[in-house]
C-alpha cells in the first residue's frame, strides 16, 4: 500500500494525476469536504482560532493539505491569527500546486517534508488517516494470517502467511474474517505527539471507534479505492493510478496519543462538530450551491455521521466548542 500511494514518480499520490475535484468531467478522482464548499472550513476555524487562543500559539500544521483548498479557506478565515501555516505533504507534485494556490500567502505559508524535533501550534488533519498503509489481516478456519502482496510473474496477487499479529480487539465468532491493523497510523500519532511541545490536533476521517470496527458482521474489512469518483475493492489493479484507503480506528488513534501523554479533548460526528461551531446559521446565509454541499457535510446518510472527529491535547483540557453537544469520547 505504501509503495502504490507514495512510491517516487509511480505512486498515486507522487505522480502527476488530478486527484481531488467535484466532478468526474474534471479528471479527479474524489472530492474531500473543503473543495465542496468554504463552508467547511469556515466552521472549523472557529475551532481552530478557540484552539490557538487556549493554547497560546499562533502557528497552524496541516498534513496532507491536498489541493490546498483548506489551507487557502483557513488562511482566509483565521486572518492575522496565525503567523505561520506550514505544511507536511509527502508528494512534491501535489506540493507544488499547493505552492501556486497558495500564492497569496507566501508571507506565511512553509512546506516540511518531516517533523521538527519540536514543534508548538495547533495541527490539522483532513482525510489523512485514512491514506495511511494498513497490515491486512486474515482469519480462516480460526487462524490469523497476514496477507501480503506478490508478483506471480504476470499479476500482484494476494499471498497470507503466519503471524503473530491480532487485532486489538477480539472478534466473536467462528467466521473468517477480513479485517486491518493500524501500525503506520498509530506509529505517527505516537511521533506527533511525543514532539508536540504545546498546543493541540483535530483530525477529520471516516471511521469507527474499536468495537464498531471490529465487529463480527464487518468480516471483508474496510479498504477501498477510489478512481473518477467511483470505488472498487481491488487494490491490486491499476496499481497507482488510484487512491487507496482504509477506515480508521479511532480508539487506536486516542490510545497512542495517551501512550505518549496526550489528553483526548473530544471525538465526535462531523456532523455534530461542524453544527457546534455555527455551519447552521452559516448555511441560512448561503447560497443555494453552498446550503446543497454544506447539507451533505452533516446529513446522516451522507458525511455526517460516517467522519468523524477527534481532537487531541497537550496542555490542560478545556470545553473545546466543537464537542460541546454529542461528545462520543466515551464510545472509544
């Protein structure tokens, strides 16, 4: 997964292609929240700025801006609040349209390619997670195997072998079962906040908490492709020329933060978040395209109820406003 996504030249996300846009007819692929309107991202920067004043920090660290969208809305939005924006993106294609978007705000604007050993400010993640490399793992007759990926000298084809590795959570019943672990994800969790010095993170992703996503019924697992806005479970055709995801195990996000000394500030649906920080009264001033795209942010069967967010903290807790309403920090 690693080498389809991030491989130089040839990984989807290191090449060329366009991969975010709202339609088909663009050549893109998906569309993520901030390019469905600015809605979004004027709702979470009532967040952000609460979260810059209650720690006292004036720097915003975006992973993964994508097109740049977000970071353009809450460059906008936050004003002479944030100092300096900078930007963790792995891809360099995607960092140079990032650049050219963002040209108004070269005075702020700064892109790394990793972590300082020590950073302060107020970091966001929207639909980074999800991209991160899974471990496939494989129960048949009772056994758990990892699956892994050979070259059978025409084809990629599925191979599974012994190992030690489980689940963190037990899964009841005899079945097989298809399921990932999220060693990448929590590995990155446990760096970023060993290195957070002060400040806090939000991270906006589709998933579940531990015992929804490892529930007996869900035995096919939850990886996904996503090509001219169309999905399809087979990740081992057109490798690289199309996005790869996992849903995220939030409860294994909350545990490796505290495992490193990170409080959980809450986690809740997107919907629910994004209706605390104000998008409703924000849709009844907006125009007829923005109040449709704004309505999929927080419909149930849409966005709202499948995203999730969940906001981390290194300094003492406060009643953060986006989970005033509906905190389901005690379902992790």
């Amino acid at each position: 997964m690693a080498m389809a996504l991030y491989a130089p030249r040839l990984g989807y996300y290191a090449n060329n292609s366009r991969k975010f846009g709202p339609m088909p007819s663009s050549g893109s692929d998906f569309v993520t929240a901030p390019e469905m309107t600015p809605l979004f991202a004027r709702a979470l920067a009532v967040q952000l700025r609460e979260a810059l004043d209650a720690t006292g920090t004036d720097e915003i660290w975006e992973f993964g801006a994508g097109s740049g969208a977000l970071a353009e809305q809450l460059l906008f939005e936050l004003g002479d609040r944030v100092r300096r924006y900078t930007i963790v993106e792995v891809s360099m294609a995607l960092q140079a349209r990032q650049g050219d978007r963002l040209a108004a705000f070269a005075d702020k604007v700064h892109w790394a390619a990793e972590l300082p050993d020590v950073l302060s400010g107020v970091i966001v993640g929207n639909e980074v997670l999800d991209a991160m490399p899974v471990k496939l793992l494989v129960r048949n007759g009772g056994e758990w195997k990892e699956r892994g990926v050979v070259w059978d000298g025409a084809a990629f084809a599925w191979r599974d072998e012994a190992t030690g590795l489980r689940p963190p959570f037990e899964i009841e019943g005899p079945h097989d079962y298809l399921t990932e672990i999220h060693v990448q994800a929590e590995a990155f969790i446990r760096t970023l906040a060993d290195r957070l010095d002060r400040g806090a993170a939000f991270f906006i992703d589709y998933g579940f908490p531990e015992r929804e996503y490892y529930h007996p019924q869900r035995h096919m697992g939850t990886v996904m492709c996503h090509r001219g806005h169309m999905a399809d479970p087979d990740p081992l055709a057109d490798v690289g020329q199309k996005d790869i995801t996992a849903h995220v195990n939030f409860t294994g996000i909350a545990l490796a933060a505290q495992d490193v000394g990170l409080g959980v500030l809450g986690f809740t649906t997107q919907a629910r978040f994004l209706l605390n920080c104000g998008i409703a009264k924000m849709l009844v001033d907006a125009d007829l395209p923005d109040r449709a795209a704004g309505h999929r942010l927080i419909a149930e069967h849409e966005m709202g109820e499948l995203f999730k967010v969940i906001a981390l903290n290194r300094d003492d807790w406060w009643d953060a406003c986006g989970f005033r309403e509906g905190d389901r920090t005690e379902r992790l």
